[in-house]
C-alpha cells in the first residue's frame, strides 16, 4: 500500500512506494482492463468461499482459524487490485466506488464470517447449508435469516430473526434505492451548504450500501430459496444512538460485529461451547454475575465500535493509501461516552416521569451524529478527496447506466420497428 503524505489538503503518495511512472508496484504488475481485474477480484473470493466450504469438518478453534489464514489474507489482498484516488490524477480516474464494495463485501463481512466460523459461531456454522448456499452466505453482503443457529441456547437475537421481505420487495427496495442515488446527485449540483451536503452524502451512503445488499439478498432469495434479515430499517427514525446502531444502520456489518467481537466478550470466550445447565446460585452470586455481566455487555459494546473505527480506517487506507489521521476511529470511539451518556440521561427522565416526544427525539439523535461526524468521518473524506471521487465515481455509474438503458430501449424499437415494416 501506498504512503500517503498530506499535501495541499489532500494525500500525495510518498515516492520510496511508486515507480517513476506513479504506479504502485503492486498495480503495475496487474492487467490494465478494469474487468480483467474485477474478473481477478471475483474468481479469487470465490475460490476462497470453495475452500472454507471444503474445510468445514474442522472443529472450531485453532485449526480452524489456521485454515481460514489464507482465505483471509487473500480478502484483505483484492481491494490493492484497484487504483485509490491520488493528489497527482483527478478524481473521475480512481476506482474508489469498487475499492468501497470490494472492501466491504470481502475484508470486511466474508473476513468477519470466516473467523466467527473459525469460533464455532455466525451464519457459516448453520448445517443446513448446501455448497451453493455456504458460497452465498459467505460473499454475498447479506445475513441469512436463522432461527437458532450459531446462537448456542440463547435462540435468534435481534433483528437476525426478522425477515427482510420476499424477492419483489427487495427488488422494489432495490429501485427505490436507485431512485434516491439519481434524485440526491441532482440536489448535490446545486451546490447546497456544506452540512446539507454532508446530510445528502449520508443518504448517499445508505442508499449505495442498501443498493449492494438489496440486490444480492433479492437474486439469492429467489434463486436458492434464502431468507435474509433486514440491512437497513428506516434509519431517520431512529429516537437514541442505540437505536440506531442496533436496529436500523447497516445491520449486516453490525451482526458480524455481533457474532465475532460482542458474543464473546459478553460470553467470556471466543470459541462457542454448548450451552450446559449450570447449578443453581445463591442470591449474592446472582447479583454478582449480572453485575459482570453487565460489564461485559459495557465492554463488547466499547470493543464492537473500536474494531469498527478500525476496519473504516482500514477501508480509507485503501481509498487512500494513507490514513485519516485518526479522524474516521474518532467518530466511532466518540460513540461509547455519548451512549453511555444517553443511558443515564434517559434514565434521569424516567424517573422524574418526563417523556420526550419522538420527532424531537429523533432530531437529537441525528443532528448529534450528523455535527460529530462532519468534524470527523466527513472531514477526513473532504481533506484527502474521498468526496469529489466518489461523487465522480457515481456520476460515472449512473451516465453509464442511463446510456446502456437507452441503448437497450433504442435496440428494441428498432427490432419492432423492423418486424412490422
């Protein structure tokens, strides 16, 4: 990976990593046709999948962590086969769009699946998976909707036994989402204040990201028959930060955070064991258990947002080269004073009997995320050009779809037209 050395607001890479051309070693050895590395990309990860697959008979535990190192490594390896934005090329020349999803699907969600399966836990650990389906669950961004499995005795937790809805409401989600991406990137030219911007970029985010996991999650259910969970719900309603990051903001990155950082900490072990019926305890040790407890379920929350500052940072060390300067592991360690904030002061409320209405509610929660996140997650974006190439990026996915809908609407008027002439 490229250094990266702040120049002129932005990031530059350091030459001790470039050739004198301005590639990256790694890039000049990879072919220059987009599609011929995305091809690279795709057949690797799935190579990757087949492999897990093969070596599910291994008990969880070391060796299965020592089997899942390459898969792995070879995630953490395909975001580099793409070109991150750079100071020296303009904006519309970086593959930041891919870096994102690529980051996200594989370093991210099938890293976090293949080590909780290494743990005895997450979806990959379900038995009822036939190859086909072991394959999907494991690049596909999405969660499969279980009952019990990989949750030991305790059942199904939160929204993972919810149902997001059949084939034709994640295809009608799915165009929803690119309704809101076209309508967004016409108000973003018209050049609003910066903070509104930064609220347009945010629906950007989820609408991309809902984008990518709704269609996946439709394809799957109607092809294999898979029932996934929700990855978004409604996120403007949130009325608390609870409430948004743990039932309705991008729910398939927080139940991989589930599976591999929160379960253990709070069960006191990484590899899962059966659940055995314990004997029967006094009061005091009662009181004394739920009060560990409690501290664990404390101290999961605290390690789930501090792996996921970490695997951000990561994602902009891709985009990048470089790091945010801390700015992106900010915005997601100031989340645990300010949840922790918000769990006494609602507490101080309902003991003096005072509700809050929800719209204000709601408004608090977003308008404190929003102000945090424009003095880090989006300051950083704006500092080393992550904006204006992924707004390029857009724009250019969204031309390209508009020319090839109206080729394929041009071609077939002229067949019709042909066969009545």
């Amino acid at each position: 990976m490229k250094c990266l050395l702040p120049l002129n607001g932005r990031a530059a890479p350091c030459a001790c990593f470039t050739q004198p051309n301005g590639q990256s070693d790694i890039m000049a050895a990879l072919p220059e046709s987009y599609w011929h590395r995305l091809c690279v990309c795709l057949a690797c990860t799935l190579l990757c999948a087949i492999y897990i697959f093969c070596c599910r008979h291994l008990k969880p535990g070391a060796r299965r962590l020592i089997a899942a190192l390459p898969a792995v490594v070879c995630n953490c390896w395909v975001p580099l086969l793409f070109h991150p934005v750079t100071a020296s090329a303009p904006p519309q020349s970086s593959e930041i769009l891919t870096i994102v999803l690529v980051e996200f699907a594989f370093t991210w969600l099938a890293n976090f699946k293949v080590l909780a399966w290494a743990a005895g836990r997450g979806p990959l650990c379900a038995s009822q998976w036939n190859a086909a389906q072991f394959v999907a669950v494991l690049l596909a961004p999405i969660t499969p909707l279980t009952a019990t499995q990989g949750r030991g005795h305790q059942g199904a937790r939160g929204r993972q036994a919810e149902h997001a809805g059949g084939p034709a409401d994640m295809a009608l989600a799915f165009m929803g989402k690119v309704l809101l991406i076209a309508v967004g990137l016409g108000i973003v030219s018209l050049e609003p204040p910066l903070l509104v911007l930064e609220l347009l970029y945010t629906l950007g985010l989820y609408a991309i990201l809902s984008f990518v996991m709704d269609g996946p999650a439709a394809l799957f259910s109607a092809v294999i028959g898979m029932e996934v969970s929700p990855h978004f719900d409604a996120p403007w309603r949130s009325q608390s930060l609870a409430d948004f990051w743990s039932k309705r903001w991008d729910l398939a990155a927080g139940n991989t955070l589930r599976d591999l950082v929160y379960e253990p900490v709070q069960q006191g072990r990484l590899v899962r064991v059966q659940f055995a019926a314990q004997p029967r305890s006094t009061r005091a040790s009662a009181a004394a258990e739920h009060t560990q407890l409690r501290r664990r379920r404390a101290l999961g929350s605290a390690l789930s947002f501090l792996v996921s500052g970490a695997m951000h940072e990561l994602q902009f060390g891709y985009m990048t080269g470089g790091w945010s300067g801390g700015l992106m592991m900010l915005f997601f360690v100031a989340q645990v004073p300010l949840l922790a904030v918000e769990r006494r002061l609602g507490a101080a409320l309902q003991q003096r009997g005072w509700r809050i209405p929800g719209a204000l509610r709601a408004a608090a929660t977003l308008g404190s995320l929003l102000l945090l996140s424009h003095f880090s997650f989006w300051a950083a974006c704006h500092r080393y050009g992550v904006t204006a190439a992924a707004l390029a990026s857009v724009r250019g996915v969204v031309a390209a779809g508009r020319q090839a809908t109206l080729d394929v609407v041009h071609s077939g008027v002229s067949r019709l037209a042909a066969m009545t002439a």
